[in-house]
C-alpha cells in the first residue's frame, strides 16, 4: 500500500473470526488496528486512541451499527465504512443518510475492504498536509470552505460538520460551479474511478448537503437538480 503515514483503523463487529482475520490482514499492510465486539468497546477505543477509520458492522446485539453510526457522526468527522450482511439498496441508504462514507456488503474479500480503506486514508493525509498553495480557501455565497482544514463555515462563521463523503463531493461542485455533472461524473470526481458505488449513494449526499446549505431544501437554490442530467451548484466561487 501507499499511505503517506501509519493509519489506525478501529474495527467493530460481533463476530470474533471476522475481528480476528481482518486485524491480522491489516496488521500485514502496515496498519495500525483496534477492534472492539460492541459499541460500549467501540467508545472506549476512540476514547483511548482515536481512530483514522472506523470500520462497522451493521448488525449487532445490543446497539446496532446504524445508531452508532448516527452518534458518531454527530460528534465527530472519523470515516465509517459500514459493514452488513444484508444486500438491500434501502439498508445502503439508511446507512449513508446516518453519515456512512462507505458500505460493503458480507461476504467479502479483506483485499476489496482495504481498497475501499485506501481512498480514506489518502484523503486523511491530504488534510494533514501542512501547506496546499494551489488549493486555498473557497467562497461561496458566504460560505468558505478551507481545502486544508477539511472545514465548511457558515456566512456567520459556523463550522458546519462534514462526513468526508461530504466534503469530497461539495469540494467537486465548487471546482465545477456552474456546470451540469451527471451521477457518473460526481462519483468520479469525488471517489475516483477504483471506487465502485451506484448512483443512489449521490442523491443522498446530495441530500444531506443541501440540509446543511440550503435555506429551503424543498426549493434548493445552490445544488440544483437538472432533470435527465444531473447537479447543478449556482453559486459563484471565489478563492482567497
């Protein structure tokens, strides 16, 4: 692998055998992994050392990966890469309402869970990187997005919280204000090619950034949906 320092993942599933297997495999790719069999152990590794990326399982006894999801979320911007056995589009997007950046369904290869890892981590390195001159502060509409710190602050200075799904994809509307872009091309852009997804997963994020930008979601004026064609971000862009 190719990651611009040592990453700790936090891995959190009941299933003994799948902590056991997956620790080992990332320990073996320059990892650094916790693992946890509940959410009451899951909070206590993030406690003690918090994590690059979270990795959770959907389906457990006791709290279940979708609150959990939900609570980190709300406190904290840690990636989370959902993991479940069941297959069902609706389940995917609960997940990714609830601020998942990811989702892979059991059974599966730990080889396409690291190459689901690597795009996180990349992008965890870039927001360390302590100087990016050609990427600076973007305006919009009043708001300011900072490529650096990864932070989305309000026309009345308020940082607003972005899962990394999030950023990404709003990073690519302000570097393509005022043009159409398909399902295809956002996903893309603010994945990469090597990232299978399907097109729902835009429409939520798409969603869940108008909750945090529009005045009116029902009628958003800075993320418009262009029937047959894609998205479409109004605002005029300044950097500074």
């Amino acid at each position: 692998m190719d990651p611009v320092t040592v990453s700790r993942l936090l891995i959190v599933d009941d299933d003994v055998e799948i902590l056991s297997l997956l620790k080992k495999f990332f320990i073996q790719h320059a990892y650094e992994v916790d693992v946890a069999p509940h959410g009451e152990a899951m909070w206590a590794a993030i406690a003690q050392q918090r994590p690059d990326t979270i990795i959770l399982d959907l389906m457990m006894p006791g709290e279940g990966g979708l609150s959990l999801c939900q609570k980190v979320r709300a406190q904290m911007a840690i990636p989370i890469i959902m993991l479940t056995a069941m297959a069902e589009l609706s389940d995917r997007i609960v997940g990714l309402e609830l601020g998942a950046d990811d989702y892979l369904t059991k059974p599966f290869a730990p080889q396409e869970l690291l190459a689901r890892v690597r795009p996180l981590q990349r992008r965890a390195g870039e927001q360390r990187s302590p100087v990016e001159p050609s990427r600076p502060v973007i305006g919009f509409a009043g708001w300011h997005l900072d490529i650096t710190c990864r932070e989305l602050r309000s026309p009345d200075n308020v940082m607003i919280p972005l899962s990394a799904g999030e950023f990404d994809l709003l990073l690519v509307f302000v570097e393509h204000p005022q043009r159409i872009l398909t399902r295809e091309q956002l996903l893309d852009l603010a994945r990469g090619h090597s990232h299978e997804a399907f097109d729902r997963s835009i429409d939520v994020q798409v969603s869940r950034l108008r909750r945090k930008l529009e005045s009116d979601t029902k009628r958003p004026a800075m993320i418009r949906t262009v029937r047959n064609g894609g998205y479409l971000f109004t605002a005029k862009v300044s950097r500074s």
